[in-house]
C-alpha cells in the first residue's frame, strides 16, 4: 500500500475541526510546511499545535523547506496571481531555491 499525501489548510477552522478532519480522513502525520509555523489564531502555533495532534495520536514534522518562497507569497498577497504564483513556486522548487 502506498501512502496518500493531504493537503488541508486551517482557515476558518477551529484546532478541533481541523483534527477532525484529520482523523476523518486517517492522518497519521502533518507536515507543516509554513516558515514560521506561528499563528494568531488559536491552537495552531507550533507548541499547541504539535501538542494536540500528539494528543490526538497525529505526529507533527515542521518541514520548511517544502513550503513556498516568501518573495513569491508577498507577490501572491499584492497581486492576487494564483498563475503566476504556481508557475513561480514550482520554478523555485525544480531550482533549489527555498
């Protein structure tokens, strides 16, 4: 059997919808790919975050390096060029560049 990779991101979200989610779909691993893996809403910095998926029997992985490029999200957020942002994040990562 091979494993099946999920993406779900946490927008609109509680932590609790989110591990539901989780465990609706049999997660057993979040690799969080954000930079900085803080928060404003509740429960999912890293700290808390890892703390509840462990506590949900979910293991966490931060794993920067697979997430996209700042110069190429602040793009994204002044343009709103979801073309232009997957053509540049998939450029980066076929060139080593996060």
């Amino acid at each position: 059997m091979h494993p099946t990779l999920f993406t779900l991101g946490y927008e609109g979200l509680t932590i609790d919808a989110f591990i539901a989610r989780l465990q609706a779909a049999q997660v057993k691993t979040v690799v969080d790919v954000r930079e900085l893996p803080l928060s404003r809403k509740k429960g999912f910095s890293k700290s808390v975050f890892c703390a509840a998926l462990s506590a949900h029997g979910v293991a966490y992985l931060h794993a920067p390096a697979l997430g996209c490029p700042k110069p190429i999200r602040n793009q994204y957020k002044l343009d709103g060029n979801w073309q232009t942002y997957t053509r540049e994040f998939f450029k980066a990562s076929w060139a080593g560049q996060r």
